[in-house]
C-alpha cells in the first residue's frame, strides 16, 4: 500500500531527478512513432487556436518534449514538472522556452489564466485520494471552455515501481485507472467530456487519452 502524507511526491521528485538524463535519451522521439498521439495533440492546438490562443501550460512537463512539440504546432506553450533535474535538461535541451518548477497539487498559476492545459501521462504517479484536488486545480486555472488533454494508463491496478529509466534505481507507485473512473472525476471537478478513446503505442501499452473542456460559467 503506498504510504500516506506527502512522501510520495518527495519520492516523485527524487526518483526522476535521478533519471532525467536517461528519460530525455529514451522518449525525445517518441512522438515520431506515434501518429496518433500526435494527431490528439494537433486537435487540442487547433481547439487552442479556434479560441484565439493564449498561454498552455503543459503540467508534469518531464524534459519537456510535448512542450516543444505544441509550440511547433503554434500553440504559445510552457513547461511544469515537479522534478529540478527534469526541468534543468528541459531548458538544455529546448533552449528559448519557459519551463518552471512547480506542482500540480498545488499550481502556481493564477485562476483563469490559462487558455489550455496538457497532461500527458504525467498523473500516474498522482494517489487516488489527490487526484480530485489535481483535477480542481486544472479547472481553477483555465478559462471556461479552455480544453483539457490527458493522457494515462488504462487499468485497475497500481504498481510499486523501483527500477526506472536507464535501470536507475527509483520508488514510484504507477497508478492505472479506467476512462470512466477518469471521466466521473473530471465530470466532478467542472468538466465537460469531448472525445476519449484507447490505443496502444510506444507511450503506453494500453493508454487513455481524453479530451475536455473546462465547463462554461452559468449564466446568472
């Protein structure tokens, strides 16, 4: 059972400022062999756009390489991990972008400043029991009807994981969770669903990806 308090985002944080480099070397082309993935990031852009643009925050940034592919797709985008040695590869390796230090259980950004958010497998690590205040936190900083992509693993089950990218020794609980527990949770939070499938490719052997939209203020 994972432990309770807020160990596991110290053991988060540690574990991928151990892996950072070796994370960077085995994902930075992932996206060339999954078109699918990229063609869900081109309709989030282009939902973006629609809308007249504005700042994206893409949350759990990692090294940052779904950051510079949403500004390749004209999307005016910038980073935020939770990990000092992931985002210090992120600025290397991506020069001329923003890429902060930050959580999301506790964003630092302001309420409705965002006209978009990603989270690309990045909640996986994120306990049952906080993933509700995660999801309050996307809504509070969006703007109403700002576009929501996710992406995680498909499943019922967590698992303790101790060896990490490049065989780096870590201690991470990976959680996977189903597109409905997901969807009730987001639906909960102030969301609207928009599309949600399944597939499997080279980021997940069975990944979920679903896009929403922060639900539109009521009309008084």
């Amino acid at each position: 059972m994972e432990p309770g308090g807020n160990s596991w985002l110290e053991d988060t944080r540690t574990s991928y400022d151990t892996v950072a480099e070796s994370y960077a070397d085995l994902t930075r082309h992932l996206l060339e062999e999954t078109p699918e993935e990229r063609a869900v990031l081109a309709r989030f852009a282009d939902r973006v756009r629609t809308r007249g643009g504005g700042p994206v925050a893409d949350v759990g940034c990692g090294t940052g390489r779904i950051t510079a592919h949403l500004r390749e797709l004209g999307v005016d985008a910038f980073g935020i991990d939770l990990s000092p040695g992931m985002i210090e590869v992120a600025r290397r390796d991506h020069p001329g972008l923003r890429f902060d230090i930050g959580s999301m259980t506790d964003l630092p950004l302001g309420d409705g400043s965002l006209s978009g958010l990603v989270a690309w497998y990045s909640l996986i690590h994120i306990p049952d029991d906080e993933i509700g205040s995660v999801f309050a936190h996307f809504q509070r900083v969006l703007q109403p009807g700002g576009p929501l992509l996710i992406g995680f693993h498909v499943g019922d089950e967590s698992q303790l994981k101790t060896q990490g990218y490049g065989g780096h020794l870590i201690n991470l609980y990976v959680h996977r969770r189903g597109h409905c527990q997901m969807s009730v949770l987001l639906e909960d939070h102030g969301f609207a669903i928009d599309a949600q499938r399944t597939l499997t490719s080279a980021e997940s052997s069975l990944g979920g990806i679903i896009l929403a939209r922060r639900a539109e203020l009521p009309v008084l």
